[in-house]
C-alpha cells in the first residue's frame, strides 16, 4: 500500500506503543485504559477540542442498570465500577443518581426483558407513579418500572476528566489533526494532516468518521450515521414538580405511536428545560450534519411534541432549543468491536447505536485488552464484524 505523495517529504515523528484514532469518549477511554498499563499511548482527534462535530459532546447522558439486551446489562456493574474509579482518579462527580422509569405497554417483550436485567424490579402503578412523579402520565394498559441505579452522567466533564487521567499517565492527545491514512504492517503507520507515525497496535474509534477510514483498508462496514435532534422543553409552570431537578430520567419501549424509543432527562443543563429526544434521527454526512436548510421538516419534533402532550403534560408542546447530535447506527443496533479481519493488529469500535456513552469505560477497557492480546473480560462475540455479510472487498 503506498503513502500519500503529500507526506513523504514529512518525518516519522514518533513510534508509539499505541495509537487511537478518535477523542471522543470510546477512543478516550481506550487510550486511558492503555495508559493505565503503562503504554506509550498516542491519542489523535480530527477537531480542536473541545468540538460538538461527534457524539460525545453536551452536558448530559443516561446512565441505567436496566437493559433489553443481555449482553449490556452484563456490562453495567463494571461499567459503573469504571465510572466510579474515574471520578475517584479525577477528583470531580461524574454521576447524579436520579433514578429512571421505564415506561411501556403491560407484556412487552422488551420491558420484560429490562425486568428481568433487574431481577424483577418494581413495577410502578399509575396511580404511584403519578403520586411520585406527578409530572409523568402512563395510560390504561401500561406500566413503569422503576430503576434505583438510574441517573445522570455529566458527559463533558467526563470527556475531560478521562483525556486529562490518560496525560496525568503519560499519555499524547494532538486535536486537531485529521488522519489521512493507515497503512498496515507489522507496524502500523498513521499519516496525519500534521505527520506520521507508527505503533504495533492500531485503534479505530473516529464515531462517523469510521466507515471513511476503515474503506480504504478493504472494509465496507454497515455504519450509517444520524443526524438526532437533541430538544430542551420549557415547564408551562416553572414552579411546578414536573420533570424539575428531583426527577428521574425516563425511557419508553414498545409504544406503538413511537416506533424507536424516547428518553427524558430532568432539567439540569438549562435552568427551568427538560431535555426530551427520540432514540432516532435522518441519515446524513457527517461533514453536512449542521447543513440542512432552515425551514426542512424534524418529523421527530413533530413526534415529541404528541408524546408531550400525552405523557408530559406539564411541557410546553414546541421545544425551547433544538441541538444537534450524531448517531452511527449498526443494522442491529449493536456495536461493533472487533480486529480487522485482514489486519489483526487494527481494532475497530465503531456502531454505538446512540447507547454506547454509558458503557465506554467497558468498550474502552475491551479494545485495549483485544489490542494488546489478553483475553476480553467480556464476551465480544456479539459484536463482532463477521455478523454482517459482505463485508471485505479489494482494498483502495
């Protein structure tokens, strides 16, 4: 594979142990945990940080024992273990307990499932819960289960908090500088808009950015990011209880006039707003997130503001602010964290799905022993690439 003509006249500048490719909070994690092991880790960010391009910016992220899926509920209690050790190392909280409901239809198959992750969980009546979070109204046939463990994680201050461990561990971090290109080999080289480097072991965690990367090595990997409307609602009463600062988080399954999820979080980030989003959004170029014309339909807003008026009532019906966010969804909406299957030594972590924040630490302590040949302390064949077919063509 040959190097770009434009760096040939530029110098190796360093070998590393250790190159990660992406600052946001997987990547991030994945180079503090390799710092932690006392390898010369290089961490490369595209953007001057700090950046709102990706998916790991803004005040806030659920964070919830509760899950569908089995494999991720496995991995919450070392996640917030992790999460813990962090806040410990960085000497600052990262997590406000505010507990979370989960709201469905009596039976759903799903909301069994998240029961079942809390071997068993309450179950809310409408009547308690309206009692407890007056704010917050299930209709006949539906139910809310409640998870204790549930809150809030502050995500840029998390964000700083591991890149500013992974330096206190002697770790790089160089914002700003776009890879060009990989070239495979025994030593990986990494060309950058600002110079080459080399390392043994390569990890890709570059958020939208992966499938670009990762093409040119002979991978087409199934990634499709969104472009997700991230909405803050204004209280009709501001002296009201609903949904202020002493509620819980909230997440829907299963509810048939929202075919993804919706999720709420108590008002935090702007005095008196409630952040209400759909688990959703419109496919897009990364490069072209913020270029939709002014005027272009949100149906999702469209979908907020029913669900508002049926389930929030205390909200006004139209969003007070409306940010931006990325999502690069899998088929499955699982992840992928796995080798290249040409390249053993180039690990990938990429289709977060939008669920991946509050599991990073793991991620990130997975692609770091995949990198360095231990044994994963987590089962990783369900994220695997080979699950999707097609995969591998002639690289560029």
């Amino acid at each position: 594979m040959r190097t770009d003509m434009a760096a040939l006249s530029q110098p190796v500048q360093a070998t590393y142990d250790a190159i990660v490719i992406g600052a946001g909070i997987q990547g991030s994690f994945t180079a503090y945990h390799l710092a932690q092991r006392h390898r010369n880790t290089l961490l490369l960010e595209q953007f001057i940080l700090p950046h709102s391009r990706g998916s790991s910016h803004g005040q806030s992220r659920i964070i919830r024992s509760t899950y569908a899926q089995a494999v991720y509920a496995r991995m919450m209690p070392d996640s917030f273990r992790l999460w813990q050790q962090l806040e410990a190392e960085a000497s600052t909280s990262l997590y406000r307990q505010t507990g979370l409901v989960v709201l469905g239809p009596a039976g759903d198959p799903d909301l069994e499932s998240c029961r079942r992750s809390l071997d068993g969980g309450e179950v809310l009546s409408a009547t308690t819960l309206a009692q407890q979070f007056p704010g917050l109204r299930i209709h006949a046939g539906e139910v809310a289960l409640w998870d204790g463990t549930g809150g809030v994680l502050f995500a840029d201050r998390a964000l700083r908090a591991v890149q500013d461990v992974f330096r206190r561990h002697g770790g790089t971090l160089r914002d700003g500088e776009k890879v060009l290109r990989i070239e495979p080999g025994t030593m990986v080289t990494v060309i950058t808009s600002a110079g080459v480097y080399q390392a043994p072991r390569v990890i890709i965690a570059a958020g939208a950015w992966t499938g670009a990367l990762v093409a040119p090595l002979g991978l087409c990997l199934p990634l499709q990011p969104l472009r997700i409307d991230v909405c803050y609602w204004r209280k009709k009463d501001p002296g009201s209880p609903d949904m202020g600062r002493a509620s819980p988080c909230f997440i829907t399954t299963g509810l048939s006039q929202t075919p993804h999820s919706v999720y709420g979080l108590p008002a935090l980030e702007y005095p008196g707003l409630v952040k209400v989003c759909y688990h959703y959004g419109s496919p897009t170029d990364p490069e072209e997130r913020d270029q939709a014309p002014p005027g272009a339909p949100r149906p999702s807003i469209a979908l907020l503001s029913r669900f508002i008026s049926s389930y929030l009532p205390g909200l006004e019906t139209q969003p007070a602010v409306v940010e931006t966010c990325l999502y690069t969804n899998t088929p499955d909406e699982d992840f992928i964290l796995d080798r290249h299957p040409q390249y053993s030594n180039i690990i990938i972590g990429a289709g977060f799905s939008g669920h991946g924040f509050k599991l990073a630490p793991v991620v990130g302590k997975l692609l770091c022993e995949m990198s360095l040949d231990e044994e994963p302390s987590h089962s990783v064949a369900p994220f695997a690439i080979t699950r999707f077919p097609n995969v591998l063509r002639a690289a560029l």
